[in-house]
C-alpha cells in the first residue's frame, strides 16, 4: 500500500488534507491500487446522512477472501498467515501459510454448501480462539453467507438471543474450550441456547478437548470428518460491494444487542487500509492483537485487516494469567513479535503484577504497541510505555466503535508525536467534529464536546439487522446530519483529541461537568491504588456527587482506609480541583466488566444511588459474582 502510506507527520498532513477535499479521488485510488476486483465501480460514494443511507464502490464486485488469501499465492504461498498459539504453551503452536489457509478455508465452505448454506445466509459462529474460528469466518465470506460470531464467553440466553435476531440457518462450535486452566463446556452452552431457535438446522462441531458430547442425531455434526471429504478448491461467490460481509453485536442501553451489519468492500479498503497505516507493518513482521476475534477489534484486526495485506497475524488460543502474568511476554519472545495490540483493562492488570514477569523475557523484537477498547490512563499508558516497550516503541491509542468497523482517531507510529491518553489526530477520510449540546458545532480550540463525524468512511456499519429505525434514531438523530459516537472528547490548542469517555459518563456536579477518566486517572496515581472507577448519584445541593470504586495494590491492603480517603481526595483536589472530590470512597476487590474489559458502569451508578436491588440483566457480565460483594461494601 504504498500510496499515501504516511511515513511523516507532513505526509500525514498532505494525505489527510486530500482525503477531506476529495474524499471520493482518495478511497477510489486507495481501492483501485491495493485490492481485487472482479468489476469496478460506477461511483465510488453515494450517501444520505438524513434515512441514513450510504454506499461505497457502488456497483462494484468482488470477493473478500480473494483479496485475504488467494492473491497472496503468487508471493507468499510459503509465509505464515495465521500463526496459533494454543492455550498451554507446552503444546506446539501452529503456524498455517497462505497455502494452507486456502485450501482449507475452500473445504470449509464446501462443507457449508453441502449442508445447505448459500449467499445471504446467516451463520452462527461460537468458538473459542481456535484456528477453525478464523477459517470459519473467512469460508461464510468465500461462499457470501453473512457470519455473525458470538464471543464464546457468552451465556446461552445471549447466544440464544443473538441467533434468534439474525435468524441463523447454522451453527458453528467445538466440543469445549480451554481457558488457563479451566475448560469449558461450549457444546453444553449451545445445546442450552438451541432449545429456544427454532432456525438453526445443523451445527458443525470442532472437536478441541475432546470431551464426551452430546450430539443430536440429524442436526449435529463433527467437523474433521466433513472437511476430510471435502473439495480442496471453492469458487468464490461474486459479491456486490454492498452486500453484508458480517453482523457483529454490540450492547446497547436498553437490553436488546444490536447486530451492526457491515459491508464488504468498503470495509475491506478501511480495514487493510488502517492495519497498514497504524501498525506499519512491514513484509517480515509478526503482527499480534490479543482480542477475541469475538469482538470488532478480532475481526479487523486479527482477521480481515491483517491478511488483506499478507500480513503474519497471531491468534491466541489462551489468557494473559496462564501459566503465569509472565505469558504475554513469554509469547512476544518466542514469536519475536513486532506489532503488539491490546486492552488498557490488560494492561492495569499486567502493571498490578510483579515486574519480574516482564524482566524475564527479550522483548527487543517490538516495535509498535497499541491500545484499544477504553481510554487508557497516564499511569497505565507509561507503565506500558517504560516497561514493555522501553521507550522504543510508539504508543497508537486507537479510538474506534464495533460501529466504525476500523481504527478512526489515532498516532500514526513513527510520524504523529503521541501524548498519554491523547488518541490525537483523525485518520485519513475520517472528519471529526465536537458538538455543543445545542447542536452547535464547536470551532477553534481547545474545546469539549460530543464526539461526531460528518462525512461517511467506508467501513461504517450501514445498518443495525432487521431494524433500520433503530440505527437511525441511535446514531443519525441527536445531531442534524451527523453521526454521533456516544462518546465526549477534548480537542487540545493542537487539534488533538482525546477520548473522554460514553457521554453518559460525563457527570454534572455543582454545574461543572466532569469527565469520569480524568478523576480515575487521579485517583490512580495514588501509589497504592491498582485500579478505580467514579460514579455520579444525586446530591441535594450539588445536583450530582461522585462516587469512586477503588482497587487497592496487593502494598496497599494493610493501610487505613480513612487516610487513603483523603490522600485520594488529595489527589484529585491536585490535579484537577477540590470540584472533582469524591463523596464516598469505597474499597473494593473488583469492578464488574463486560467481556471485553470494559467498566459496566451503569451498574455501578445503579449501587451508587442505592438501586442496586434493580440491576437487570448482569449474565453477561464477565464477573457478576462482583456485584453482590459490592453491594455489600456499600459506603
Ligand atoms: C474497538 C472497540 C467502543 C467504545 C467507544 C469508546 C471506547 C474504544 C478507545 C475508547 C478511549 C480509546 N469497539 N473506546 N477505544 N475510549 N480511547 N482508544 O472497543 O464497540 O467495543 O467499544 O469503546 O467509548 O465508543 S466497541
């Protein structure tokens, strides 16, 4: 990609300052060098911010996994496309070329013809971070079934919920999975879910524990066997660029998931396009994003991103607590990895732990570090910084959406200079803007408001499934012609932006509006604090006070609470304001997350203002059992 591949913070400059004049000329040179078609487009955006409507490569033909695997075959037949790194780090990993990949994505997707799965159809895939979930994915692509994958932590009621609003014909799984030490009963979950759809015909199960399953006669089915038996070679389907590519849910406020649909060719362009900008990978690199393809951030980076531009990308099976906190570095020195991608939540906890588990491995071979998923905190960003990159390697902050489908606000490593908790510049063909709560713009800078973009980029969802309206009124309705984010950001005196966090985080305390990461970011400096979360409840003269959850260091526990209150307090009063003071102060051994590490929030909030009797469904969450021990901590 080595047009407007940015390589200085002038090109940067040059490259955006074209993608905003001419939006069309740039994604249409982008598409044109870069990638497969079968036939080009008539007009390369056509768009109607106000039904919302949009459409990229209009008219355009292709196939994903054409562009993801068989191109590469002239060149890279022999290189590494996906490298496994199984759960216990005594079983060998696996490394599967390009070759490889082919052939047995093509048996994958003549297995789906032949149990009846055709262009449009939706399938289910729940499966732990084995190879067959990548293989899976790309082999509904191959063929134009739509996948809709289900982060294989969640409880059957949620995996019911997601195939029965997709209508799914099929169902992908394994036997079980392994997680650290533990495994887990996959099989057991789906049987669970399946008794409440009705749609699913057959389930294709992987076999990964080799435990003692049920199989139900006529609808179960193993997969070996099936892929053995199968056609080494699959046409690929003619896709329109238009056509749904996926559906990935996301949660919502109110309970129902949404299943944000995505294209194919424009989410193919953003996706490469991005992977190549941000983590400037170069032909020999190991790339390793430890998300769960489960998630946005597995599908555009682990999987389409990465192998539309014949990258090497690592899939691990496992987590960062076993055998020991020593294994994500343990990984990075046994596959010398140059690209490392992850979680502030990962992070906070990695910096918890002894640095010993960090000083026993060469890391020497990385040379870019990312982050996603929340806005990182300074203590964090710098432990990250000092520790595992050695002041060697830039930082690329990426803020991006399950809705956005790729990286929009972020460093470009080696050309924008980063600054802690700065996501700083747009990418190329992404125009930000902040909003008053009026509705009025906000020009010039500094300013803080609601994050929005005003002009479409290819690989935003087109949808929400089965319900156009929802999308609407969530993403194109607060503000006049503009899509809003949900979340608040700062633009600093340089035009660098930086998450705040969900709007809904924003806290209104004696009529100043606070930012809740700010405050947690205080609070964490505090040298016995691990981690810490602020809340708002009702307050009769200040309308609104906050509320901190705190975790304490391992160093931290023996120390009197009361003193730690007001040396937190102190803290704040610091660094932003005696304004920002916390109310309560309660110390507690965990925060509830969701399964992609992010701070539920609202359920805090909710045991803040005394409504925790009320908390709705929390199945989903990856620690509920949390929320009972901080009901009963209360301050
Ligand atoms: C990729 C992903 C989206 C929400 C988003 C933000 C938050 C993500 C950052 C961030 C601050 C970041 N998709 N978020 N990245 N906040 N800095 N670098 O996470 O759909 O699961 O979540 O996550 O609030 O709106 S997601």
């Amino acid at each position: 990609m080595s047009q407007y591949h940015i390589k200085n913070l002038e090109e940067y400059f040059q490259v955006y300052r074209k993608s905003v004049r001419e939006p069309e000329a740039f994604w249409g040179e982008i598409a044109e060098e870069h990638f497969q078609w079968k036939k080009p487009w008539e007009k390369v955006l056509d768009w109607d911010f106000t039904k919302p409507e949009v459409q990229w490569f209009q008219g355009a033909k292709l196939n994903i996994t054409e562009n993801c695997i068989d191109r590469h075959l002239h060149t890279r037949a022999d290189k590494t496309a996906i490298l496994f790194e199984p759960n216990n780090p005594d079983e060998a990993a696996q490394p599967i070329t390009y070759r490889q990949l082919h052939e047995r994505v093509c048996q994958f997707a003549n297995v789906l013809k032949e149990k009846g799965i055709s262009k449009g159809d939706r399938v289910c895939i729940y499966l732990p971070m084995i190879p067959e979930l990548a293989i899976s994915v790309l082999a509904c692509a191959r063929i134009g079934a739509i996948h809709s994958v289900v982060f294989a932590g969640f409880s059957a009621t949620a995996l019911a919920t997601r195939v029965n609003d997709a209508s799914c014909k099929m169902m992908i799984t394994s036997d079980g999975s392994y997680r650290g030490a533990k495994t887990i009963d996959l099989k057991g979950i789906v049987d669970e879910a399946l008794e409440s759809c009705s749609c699913v015909e057959n389930v294709l199960v992987a076999k990964r524990i080799n435990s003692d399953i049920y199989m139900k006669k006529g609808r179960d089915y193993w997969l070996q066997p099936l892929l053995d038996a199968a056609h080494k070679n699959c046409t690929p389907e003619v896709m329109d660029a238009e056509d749904p590519l996926f559906i990935l849910y996301t949660s919502g406020s109110t309970g129902q998931p949404k299943g944000m649909v995505h294209s194919t060719g424009g989410y193919m362009v953003y996706s490469a396009y991005t992977f190549k900008n941000i983590f400037q990978y170069q032909e020999n690199d190991v790339y390793w994003c430890t998300a769960d393809i489960g998630w946005i951030t597995g599908h555009s980076y682990i999987v389409y991103g990465p192998l539309a531009n014949g990258a090497t990308t690592v899939m691990f099976e496992g987590v960062p607590t076993y055998p020991d906190w020593g294994r994500f570095w343990q990984i990075v020195e046994k596959h010398k990895i140059n690209q490392f991608y992850t979680a502030p939540t990962a992070i906070r906890a990695l910096a918890k732990e002894n640095l010993s588990h960090v000083e026993k491995y060469d890391l020497s071979s990385l040379k870019v570090l990312g982050t996603v998923g929340e806005p990182i905190n300074e203590e964090a960003w710098h432990w990250y910084n000092d520790n595992i990159g050695k002041k060697n390697s830039p930082i690329v902050d990426t803020w991006w959406q399950t809705e956005t489908g790729g990286i929009m606000i972020s460093p470009i490593p080696f050309a924008t200079p980063t600054i802690p908790t700065f996501a700083t510049l747009p990418l190329p063909g992404i125009q930000p803007c902040l909003m008053n709560e009026q509705g009025t713009e906000l020009d010039g800078n500094p300013a803080h408001g609601r994050l929005c973009i005003k002009f479409p980029w290819p690989s935003m969802a087109r949808t929400i499934w089965g319900n156009h309206r929802r999308y609407k009124d969530t993403y194109f309705t607060a503000f006049e012609n503009k899509y809003f984010t949900g979340d608040g950001a700062l633009r600093d005196q340089t035009g660098y932006y930086r998450i705040t966090g969900r709007v809904d985080d924003v806290i209104i305390v004696s009529g100043h509006n606070l930012g809740t990461a700010p405050i947690e970011d205080a609070i964490n400096e505090h040298p016995a604090v691990a981690e810490s979360a602020v809340v708002g409840f009702p307050h009769d003269i200040k309308g609104n006070a906050l509320y901190g959850y705190v975790i304490l260091k391992e160093t931290g526990e023996g120390r009197d609470h009361d003193n730690l209150r007001s040396e937190i307090n102190q803290l704040i009063t610091e660094r932003i304001g005696p304004i920002a003071k916390l109310n309560k102060i309660q110390f507690t051994s965990g925060l509830p997350k969701t399964r992609s590490g992010k701070i539920m929030r609202r359920i805090l909030r909710k045991i803040a203002c005394d409504e925790g009797d009320n908390l709705g469904d929390i199945s989903t969450l990856l620690n509920p059992e949390i929320v009972e021990q901080i009901k009963k901590e209360v301050v």
